[in-house]
C-alpha cells in the first residue's frame, strides 16, 4: 500500500503530507460515525497527518469538532504529537453581532470553543477563515498572535484573503512577531483563481505553505457527474454547496477532461489531485471523503503517472486559467 510523502511548508519546520484529510462534509452529526471513524483511521494509517477543520463544519455547525474530539480522545490518544490538527474562525457559527468575522471576540471566543470541542489544550494551526471587509486587519491579526502567545495554537494561517489583504496582513503578523505559517485557497483545475491573481507566487516568495482545498472540485473531477447527477452525490442531496447548475455548467468541460485522462489510462480524479500538487507552490491537497473507498480512491493518485508537458497543455486548453472568483474576494 502507497503511502503519501511529506513537504516542507514554505521554511518552517513543518512538514505535511503531500494530500491532507477535511472535515468540511462527511464527518457532522448528520452523517454515519462509524465511518467517518474509519476514514480517519484509515487516512492516519496512509500517512495522512494533517487533519482540517473549522469551527462551523457539520451540519450542525460545531458537530465535526465533536465527532473529532471524540475519535481523537478515544482512538488517537497516544498519536497526538504525531499529528497536525487545524481550526478556523470566521464564517457564521452563533448568533448575535460577534458570531462570525474578524473581530478578537469573534476569533479567541471561537477557538475557545474549538479546544473544549476537539477536547484538545491547543491546536496545531488557527486559520482567520476569511478576510472581513469591516474589521482592521490589525485587530484579526492582533487575535491570531494571542492565539499563539497563550499557547492555544502553534502556528497560524490565512485563508481566501484575496493578494493585497494577504501581503499586508503577512507584513503586520510580522511586526507581532508572528509568521504566517500556511495560506489556504481554493484551487483546482476548474478553479485557478490563487494561480491567476498571482498568490502562488506571491507565496513562494515568501516561503510561506499553501494547503489547497476541494482539489476535486467538490466532487465535479470524479467520474461521477460525467453522465448524471447521483443521489447520494453531494450534488445530489439537498441544501449543499455544490448545485445541480455547478455541474451543468462545468460539465462540457468535465467530459472533455475525463477523455484527456482515459487516454493517457488515468482517471479523471487521479489527474485532478496530481494537476494541484505540480505547481511549486502547492505544500499539500486537502481532499474530502465520504467513504474509506474514496479516501483510497483519492490517496492512490500518488501512484499515478507524472503529468506531462503535453497533457498540462491540453489540461490548459480544455480549463484556461480564468480569473476564477474568490467566494470572499
Ligand atoms: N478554507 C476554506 O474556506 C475551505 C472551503 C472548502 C473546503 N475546505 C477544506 O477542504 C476540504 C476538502 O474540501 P472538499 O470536500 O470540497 O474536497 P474535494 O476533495 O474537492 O471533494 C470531496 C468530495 O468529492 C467526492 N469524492 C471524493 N472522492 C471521490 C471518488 N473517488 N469518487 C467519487 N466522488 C468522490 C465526495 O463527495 P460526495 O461523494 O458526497 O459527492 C467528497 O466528499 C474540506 O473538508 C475542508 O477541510 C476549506
């Protein structure tokens, strides 16, 4: 059985597996807990050591943290040290004015919750979820330092903040002493908005990590949408964040790539994790599973051919890098 290999992020002391697991879908009080249980055994047994969360993932929101402290406390107690565990304040999680975005209260409430949640006494990295477009950003990045300076997080990180917010909240971390370990955006070969608006360099420069998440599209880089929309697919069930007019609209370009893929013998997912993780930038892919069988599915991309020149042409032909929207740009 492959196992994932380890990078480097940016210059820190860090290093992360090459394709990483989150718990955005698959692991709330809604879904099966035995096998959510499963697939973290299963992805902590590949070598997956860098397990992603946030404050509001389930549903209910809270509810993946629990179902986490919960195997964390009963299956991986003597493996924490060997882990990387990440949370996320920012997006709505409670009620009232200082239930979401940038604000200190916000975020050193939020992590508090975060930590008696995962019954853990720190994690690993505390991300700012998103930029908020009301608070200075002296003020998150005065929330992100606290949370290292009290020893209720390592490291911490950005997530979705469009170029110019990025730098500068990267510059004012700086003057608190704090480096900004990782930045996390979306990116995939239907979506290459960190690529296009010039970020990866940007964090290549600097030497700061970059975990990219939902490198499968949510799904739409499976083969699964190439004919229909299944039921039991997460475009499939109601009320989720990938719609039946997502795949209607990328689905010219889903067949042309799932042909692109067939006839170099690879599968449509395998080129999708592997298209992520060329890019120099790229520390690791954060994947979603539902099942053990797609978590497999997902990790044996290691095994995949290299892409080559030809194939990251045709790739560019069939999904040109278009200045894809940022959802909190
Ligand atoms: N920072 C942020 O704002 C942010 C935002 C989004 C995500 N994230 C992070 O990124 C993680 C991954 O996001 P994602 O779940 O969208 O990633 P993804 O890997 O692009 O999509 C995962 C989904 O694709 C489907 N799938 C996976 N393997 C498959 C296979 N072999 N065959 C068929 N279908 C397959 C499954 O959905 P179904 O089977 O249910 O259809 C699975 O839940 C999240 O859990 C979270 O940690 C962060």
């Amino acid at each position: 059985m492959n196992q994932v290999t380890y990078k480097r992020c940016g210059d820190s002391g860090i290093l992360l597996p090459s394709i990483s697991l989150g718990f955005w879908h698959n692991f709330g009080h809604v879904d099966d807990f035995q096998e959510a249980r499963r697939i973290m055994r299963r992805a902590f047994d590949r070598g997956i050591t860098h397990f992603d969360l946030a404050n509001n993932y389930g549903p209910p929101a809270g509810s993946a943290e629990e179902n986490v402290g919960r195997i964390l406390a009963e299956d991986f107690a003597c493996h924490r040290d060997e882990l990387i565990i990440t949370t996320k304040a920012g997006h709505d999680m409670w009620q009232g004015p200082y239930g979401e975005w940038g604000s200190r209260k916000h975020l050193l409430a939020s992590l508090d919750q975060s930590l008696r949640r995962l019954r853990l006494p720190y994690v690993d990295i505390f991300y700012s979820h998103r930029p908020d477009p009301h608070t200075r950003l002296e003020e998150t990045m005065s929330a992100l330092a606290t949370a290292v300076n009290s020893g209720k997080a390592l490291y911490v990180g950005l997530s979705k903040y469009p170029l110019k917010k990025l730098k500068k909240a990267v510059r004012i971390l700086k003057q608190m002493g704090i480096r900004c370990l990782i930045y996390q955006p979306p990116y995939s070969i239907l979506n290459r908005w960190p690529e296009t608006q010039g970020i990866l360099d940007y964090l290549l420069e600097e030497n700061i990590g970059c975990v990219v998440f939902s490198p499968l599209a949510q799904g739409m880089l499976t083969p699964k949408y190439i004919d229909n929309i299944p039921a039991d697919s997460r475009a499939g069930r109601p009320g989720g964040f990938l719609t039946g007019a997502d795949i209607i609209a990328n689905q010219e370009k889903i067949r042309a790539l799932g042909d692109l893929a067939a006839a170099q013998g690879m599968s449509i997912n395998h080129m999708a994790i592997n298209w992520t993780l060329r890019h120099p930038a790229v520390t690791s892919a954060i994947i979603g599973a539902r099942t053990v069988a797609q978590l497999d599915d997902s990790l044996d991309a290691l095994q995949a051919p290299e892409l080559t020149d030809a194939m990251l042409a045709a790739i560019d032909g069939i999904a040109p890098p278009s200045a894809t929207k940022n959802p909190e740009g």
